[in-house]
C-alpha cells in the first residue's frame, strides 16, 4: 500500500493541514517544519500529486555555486533542491570551486540543456553570465542585473549595526579582513565599511586579501593584531574562526584583546568558544526563493525581470565585547 500523506504527518510530527500545506504551499510554513515533512516523505517513500491546475514548464534547474563545501552554500542548495522537489523540477549542482573559468565553462555547458540558470555567488561580472545564459531563463543570487531575476541580500544593514554596536562598545579601531576580489559581495561590503566609518570618524585598516577559509583567517591574525584595531570584521564565518584561533594561538583573549565579526550567522558561529557575532545572511531562504523565481517565470515567460531584497540582521554573542583602554597592552591570556 502507497505511503500517505497522514504517515507523513504522524513521522515528521505535525498535523495533517501543515502537512498539506508543505507540498500545495510551501510558502506558508517555516523552512525547518518544511525541511522535517520533506525529510518524513523521502523516508517513507511518499510522493505527492502534482496539482492538475498547474503547469510546469522548467523540469530541469542547474545550480551553479562557488563553493559547495562552504556551510552557507550547502544550506542555500539544500533549500534550493528542497523547493525544487515541491515543484516537481530536478535540480542539478555544479560546483566551480571558486574559479571564473570554471563557472564561465559550466554556464558554456548548460546554456541550452538545462530549463533555467541559478548562479549563486557567481565570480564573473553579471553581463558575462547573463550573455552565456543565453535564452535560458536566469536567476542571479547575490549579484544584481537588471537583465535577469535576481535575489540579493541587503549586507549594508546588518553591517551598519554591527559598526554602530562595536562604537557603542567603545571600538574606534577597526579592521577589515576581505573576501575575494572577484566577489560581488565583497566589494559591496568593502564599499559600505568604509563609509559608515568614515561617517562615524572610525578608524580602519584594510588587511590584505586571504583565502576565505580557516586558514585564511589564522594567518592573517598576526597582521590584525599589528595593525592595533581593538576590533575586526571578516568577509565570512570562517575566515573569523581562523582569526580567532590564531589569537588565541598567540596567546591573547577573544574578546579581551580582540572582538571578530564575521559574516554570514553559519552553523559553525555557535560552535566556537566564545560563540562567533555574526550577520545573518538568509541564503537558506534565497534558495527557496531563487527556485521561486524559476517557477514564476516559467509561469510568466514575459513578466518584468523581478528583484527580492532580502534583509541581514547583525547576531551578538560572545566574540565581542567592550574595546581594551586606550594604551592598554594586550592582556596576554586566554579564556578559562
């Protein structure tokens, strides 16, 4: 006998209304209740109707992103195939492993194959993709085109409150350990941390670029702690782990010596001791809503090219805290 959709219900714990509303609308339920039924459907082997009044047209979605192995990216694939699979559509993954060349050749590859284009994070410039694409239907995600649907998140915010909270604290030093230099993201974020401390008479220095990993964080620590500032921002959440592993390395306090902000609120930040502040970056939701886009395009094949802006929100935990005294040396000790 074929599974039912109360099985469904019973196995993830929900009711049978929620449980209905996660395949006919998924919109209306939190992600982790979505991501429980879907997880209770594929271990009972549960298959929803398709719905006869809708139409799909896309069937195949390819999801190009810079780094599958980066936590963020992971969550915004899962959720992407997630909502591909209410819509009926396979998801196909590539992962260009950071590289120009790599997405410019997946992009060469897809344009034609596939029903419809998600680049996330792309590393070459928005016309390029845009050219390559082709006459495949595109969804950009953090990167803005006017050509193409687009979902972005608005950094800009979430940065202004983490700056307002470390001068609220005392912090008139700061520092910035960048991201790529082929990131969009990163140029967005460098833009918008210049001028708020430009606009609250903050001092900044601007490190050189590291790997956006562990490693690239740890060995730039020595060069955040030489440049004086009692606090550092990072382009994500591992590059701010790095750092704070390679203060502690030098014998120093997180935040005694030092508060680190990183980018993007991933699982990791509530896995360090201290637990990471961070900017909530909702890319878990960007990829429900990137496949969104797909399916209302197909729907509406000469609908006005939409833009979603969605917000970021600044996370205080125990990585930051009130700026060491003017002159004061660095403690040399670490936590207990």
């Amino acid at each position: 006998m074929a599974p039912t959709l109360t099985e469904v219900a019973e196995r993830a714990g929900v009711s049978l209304s929620t449980a209905s509303r996660a395949f006919n609308a998924p919109d209306r339920i939190g992600q982790a209740t979505l991501a429980r039924i879907i997880q209770a459907a594929d271990e009972i082997g549960y298959h929803a109707a398709r719905p006869a009044a809708v139409e799909q047209t896309a069937t195949t979605v390819a999801v190009i992103v810079p780094d599958v192995g980066h936590t963020v990216f992971s969550q915004f694939v899962k959720s992407a195939q997630a909502q591909g699979w209410h819509r009926r559509q396979t998801v196909v993954l590539t992962d260009t492993d950071d590289s120009p060349d790599r997405e410019r050749e997946a992009l060469g590859e897809l344009q034609g194959r596939v029903d419809a284009l998600v680049v996330c994070s792309p590393r070459l410039p928005a016309e390029d993709i845009v050219e390559l694409a082709g006459e495949t239907p595109l969804v950009l995600v953090n990167r803005y085109s006017q050509d193409c649907d687009c979902v972005v998140a608005d950094s800009e915010d979430g940065l202004r409150q983490a700056v307002d909270y470390l001068v609220a604290l005392g912090h008139q030093h700061l520092a910035y350990l960048p991201g790529s230099p082929q990131s969009w993201s990163n140029e967005r974020r460098l833009k918008a941390i210049k001028a708020l401390c430009e606009e609250r008479r903050v001092h900044l220095d601007l490190l050189g670029w590291q790997q956006e990993t562990l490693a690239g964080g740890h060995a730039a620590a020595p060069g955040v702690m030489v440049t004086g500032a009692s606090a550092v921002l990072t382009h994500n959440d591992p590059m701010a782990i790095g750092v704070m592993n390679g203060v502690r390395d030098m014998g120093l306090s997180v935040p005694g010596d030092l508060s680190i902000v990183g980018i993007d609120d991933s699982p990791l930040a509530q896995l360090t001791h201290p637990s990471l502040s961070s900017i909530n970056v909702p890319l878990a939701k960007a990829g429900v809503l990137s496949l969104d886009l797909v399916h209302q395009r197909a729907a509406e094949p000469a609908a006005p090219n939409r833009q979603i802006h969605l917000p970021t929100q600044f996370v205080v935990r125990g990585s930051t805290g009130p700026a060491r005294a003017s002159g004061a040396r660095p403690t040399g000790r670490t936590e207990a």
